[in-house]
C-alpha cells in the first residue's frame, strides 16, 4: 500500500484522477 503513485496521479491528472479516485476507493 503506498500514497506515493496515488498522490503523484492527483497532482499529474486532478480531473481524470477524480473519477478512478472514486472507483478505487469503493473497491
């Protein structure tokens, strides 16, 4: 479990991040 590509995606992509963001949290 590492922060560091999750964090690194939000900061590169907020806007398409925002939406695999909310897949990968329900999983």
């Amino acid at each position: 479990m590492t922060p560091s590509p999750t964090k690194e995606v939000m900061s590169s992509a907020p806007t398409i991040s925002r939406r695999p963001r909310e897949e990968f949290a329900e999983k």
